[in-house]
C-alpha cells in the first residue's frame, strides 16, 4: 500500500524556485508546486516502504536551507475518503 503525505513549507523570500527544484530531485516527492497565500510550496511525497515517508520529510526535505518552516497533513486511514 502506498503512504502518501503532503507538506506545505514556508521559504525565505525569493528562495521558492530553488526549493522547488530541490524538492523535484527527490524521487518519492511526486508533485512540487508554488503556491499563494501563507505557504510558499506544496509537495506530494508517495512511500512503498515503512519509514521512508517520514525520512524524506524529517531528513530530506525539512534540512533543505532557507525552508523556514513546514506542515505535515498525513490522511487517517479509519476516516475513509477518496
């Protein structure tokens, strides 16, 4: 089953392109987009693996410099949806 978060991230002013373009090397990171409003980027991340999700999160993509803060909006499985 694949895991699938997605991560919305504050930047430094001017720093969007460049994360972006970060965030697009990372194989699991599925979808990277600019956006407006509070946040700067929104990302997809997809994991096959246990554990794989919150390391491209925790180590990959929150060490990324100029990222000032990110939120983390993971689906509960038991609360259905589509």
């Amino acid at each position: 089953m694949t895991d699938v978060a997605y991560v919305l991230i504050q930047c430094d002013l001017g720093s969007e392109e460049s994360i972006i373009q970060q965030i697009m090397e990372i194989p699991e990171a599925k979808e990277v987009r600019g956006t407006y409003g509070i946040y700067d980027v929104f990302c997809k991340v997809e994991s096959d693996t246990d554990g794989t999700l919150d390391n491209v999160i925790t180590n990959r993509i929150r060490k990324i410099p100029k990222i000032r803060s990110t939120i983390t909006l993971h689906y509960i499985p038991s609360q259905g949806g589509k």
